[in-house]
C-alpha cells in the first residue's frame, strides 16, 4: 500500500499539471475560434484585390464585380440574426461547425468556378456560413472562459483579430493572386476551416441549448427580400436602366417587403428584430452610425481597389501594400480609443473619428493617376484611423446603453446593420463610377458621395447621442 502511495504524485504536484492543461485547452480553443472569425473577416476585404484578375478570367464587367463582393455581405447581413436564434435553439458549437463546414465546402467550389455566375452563387453561400461562425464565436468563448478575468482577456485578443484580418486581407490577397492566381484567396480557406472544425470537435463543450427559443422565417424571408431586391435595383439599374419593367418591380418589391417585414416585427412574439429595441434614441443612432461608417469603410475598399490596379497599373500585391495606411491604424487604435472612451466617454472619439474619415475622402476626392502616393497615404492614414475611433466608441455605446435582455439582440443587430452598410456602399458607389464617362470622374464623384455620407454619421451621433461617459 505504502508503494502504490509512494507511485502517485502529491496533489501539490497534481493540481498545476491540470491546470496547465486546462489553460492550454482554453487557449487552443480560442485560437480556433479566432481562426474561423478571421477568416469570415479576411474573405471579406481579400476579395477586393482580385477583382480585376476575376473580371479577366470570368467577365462581368463593373455590374458583375459588385455581385461579387455584394452576394457575400448581403447574406451575411440578412441571416446574422436568425443564425443567433439557431444557436440559442441547437447549440452554438453545432452551428459553428456547420458553418465551417459550408465555408470550406463554398470555398472550395468557388476556386474552380467555370463562370461569373457559379462564383456569385458560392460567395453567397460562403455568406451563409459566415453568419452562422460569426454569431457564435463570442457566445462559445463566453461559455468556455467562466471566470471574468479570463473571459476579459479571451474577448481582447479575440477583438485584437479583427484589426488584424482587415489590415492582412488586401496583402495576403496580393500575394495570392500574383503568386497563385486568384483561385487561391479561396482556397487557402480550405485547410483552415478543417483545422478549426476539428480543434472544435474534440475541445469545445456545447452550450446549452434554448428549446424554447423560436425562429422568425416570415421576417427572415422579407429581410432577405427587402435587402436582395434594393441591392438588384441599385446594381442592375447600371445596365437595365431605370425604367426597366425589371428594376421597377424588384424596387416595389423592396418597398413591400419592407412594410411587411415591419408589421411582422411589430406583431410576433419572438421577432428577429424586436423593434421596441429602437425606441432609445441612442441605440437607433448607434445603429446608423455603425451602417454609415461601414458604408465609407467597404465603399474606399471597392474604388481603391479599382483605382490602384485599373488606374494605376498596381499589381494586386502592391495594390494591397497600398492600402496598408488605411488597413495599419485599425490594428493598434482600438486600444488607444479604449482609453479615450474610458476617460471622455464614447462620443468624442466617434466625432473625432467621423470628422477624420470624412476629411481623409475629401482628400482622396482630388486624387488621380498623377497624384503623388504620399498624398494618397495620407488620406487612407485619415480614414484608417478614424475608422478605429468610431468601431470600438459604437461597439461600447450600444452594449452599455442596452439592456443585459436587450445586449445579444443589440449586438447582432449593429453587426447585421454594418454589414447592410457595407452592402450598400458596394452598391451605390458603383452605380456612381458606372454612370461617369471616365473611372477617374466617377472616383471622385463615389469619394465625394462617400464624405457626405459621414457628415451624415457625424450629424447623428451630434445630435442623438448625449453620453458623457459610457
């Protein structure tokens, strides 16, 4: 007995070994988690380099290019919500790895895409499984990461990812298609989300699941309808013309879907988007902001893009170093905007951050084919970090002035109204370049369009948003 005793380690020994292996759990688990979000983000800003590589392969034009990046967000914004509502139903592990599972699976057909069509069509499924990874990481990191300390840390290095993602896309996109061609900023996400689906398998528990909660396909069905048909108005409306039977029908259709997606809201139990959650001031403008800046950010994506490899002869991997004043500050600012919200409150830096933003498009607004870089730096510096005083000042003012009933649907809610600006800022800064005579009047007619858009963001949050201190 004495032997079989002597053979056991001492508990003072057992307990750190477990812990340890508990801490190496959780940090794998949250590098998986990180993984799959940052490849949602990155898919979502690489794209933009390969853009004139597609439209060579493939054709399309500038109308098929905007289906490209548009089918993605687009469904993306239309299903954020509702794929919540799954997880709280199944279990938030299940649905993320399904998600993962139809990203890899889109990913991989989108590399061998035969045609224009065929590509839209998988980046719009590759927009369903981002809604369904981007809705339940923060609630699987939540549920793994129990103690505060822990879960604070988790959730910022899991925020550290985005920066990250947004300043790595336009680069590692360039790198791609020079090296590789543009078939393979789709199929580098293959590996990736195999490693992340089994990480997520053996390690990550499944949350518990709400039986109770209920799905709203009725105003899922109309949200989709509402944002597809205005996005077709707003892309088609370049070829088909304004008074096409066509665009005529699918602009009525946005209207009534619209309405009926508003009475259905107001009228179920368990509505996608409890409309009640905009009867405070503050969250209605938190809202409008979070879709005007995403408008600026996904629109200076879209144009530079096409200005620095059509305009300037850029490959898509020096175009993609290009952007890197822009892509840099939103890396490392959060952390300083932080600080400025914990000591002044959240709407000095969203001021601070619209007026950047505005003046750095303003500046592009002058810029051509002769226009020093510099210049051009400077102006992607502005709205680089402009953008990261607004995002985190937004993020703080939504989910403290929200009730803790009303926190999930309001975070859901401000990402699904970014993605619908984005979306939109796609859509209408095409129709602008398409219906100027030459691209170089179009930029800067879209820059123009884009700088009053965020007077617009910096009006709301003047005149709506009264926090001294969030």
């Amino acid at each position: 007995m004495a032997k079989t005793s002597s053979m056991l380690l001492p508990d003072s020994q057992v307990a750190p070994r477990a812990e340890r292996s508990g801490r190496w759990r959780k940090s794998i688990i949250l590098a998986a988690i990180s993984l799959g979000y940052f490849m949602v983000l990155m898919d979502g800003t690489i794209v933009n380099v390969s853009l004139p590589a597609i439209s060579h392969d493939l054709g399309g034009g500038l109308v098929g290019l905007q289906w490209v990046v548009n089918a993605y967000t687009l469904v993306f914004a239309s299903l954020l919500l509702s794929a919540g509502a799954l997880a709280d139903q199944f279990g938030a592990k299940r649905i993320f790895i399904s998600g993962l599972v139809l990203f890899m699976l889109a990913s991989g057909i989108s590399s061998f895409s035969p045609s224009l069509e065929v590509l839209i069509i998988m980046r719009a499924l590759l927009g369903v499984g981002a809604a369904a990874i981007t809705s339940t990481t923060l609630v699987i990191i939540t549920h793994e990461f129990s103690d505060p300390a822990e879960r604070a840390r988790a959730v910022g290095l899991y925020a550290a990812i985005t920066g990250i993602a947004f300043a790595s896309g336009p680069v590692f996109g360039g790198i791609l298609v020079d090296t590789l061609g543009w078939h393979s900023i789709f199929l580098v996400n293959v590996p990736v989300a195999l490693i992340c689906i089994a990480l997520t398998m053996f390690l990550v528990r499944e949350t518990r699941r709400n039986e109770q909660k209920r799905l709203d396909p009725a105003g899922q069905f109309f949200a989709i309808l509402m944002i597809a048909t205005l996005t077709y108005v707003l892309i088609e409306s370049q070829n088909l013309g304004w008074s096409s039977p066509l665009i005529l029908i699918a602009l009525g259709l946005a209207i009534v879907s619209t309405v009926a997606f508003l009475i259905i809201e107001s009228r179920i139990d368990s509505p996608m988007l409890p409309l009640k959650l905009f009867a405070n001031p503050i969250i209605s403008a938190g809202m409008a902001a979070g879709l005007l800046i995403n408008f600026g950010m996904a629109g200076i994506l879209f144009v530079m893009s096409l200005f620095f490899q059509q305009g300037l002869g850029y490959s898509a991997l020096i175009a993609g170093l290009a952007f890197l004043p822009l892509t840099l500050p939103i890396t490392f600012n959060p952390i300083l905007t932080s600080r400025l919200v914990n000591r002044f409150g959240a709407r000095l830096p969203m001021i601070t951050g619209f007026v950047l933003v505005m003046g750095g498009m303003l500046l592009q607004s002058v810029t051509d084919t002769n226009t020093s870089y510099i210049v051009i730096a400077i102006a992607l510096i502005l709205i680089g970090f402009g953008i990261s005083q607004v995002l985190p000042s937004l993020i703080t003012t939504i989910m403290t002035t929200a009730s803790k009933e009303q926190a999930g649907i309001a975070s859901g809610a401000l990402n699904a109204s970014r993605q619908l600006g984005a979306v939109l800022g796609v859509a209408i800064l095409g129709l602008i370049l398409n219906a100027n005579s030459s691209f170089i009047s179009g930029l800067h007619q879209s820059l123009l369009f884009t700088a009053g858009v965020q007077l617009l963001g910096l009006l709301v949050i003047l005149f709506f948003v009264r926090m001294k201190r969030s």
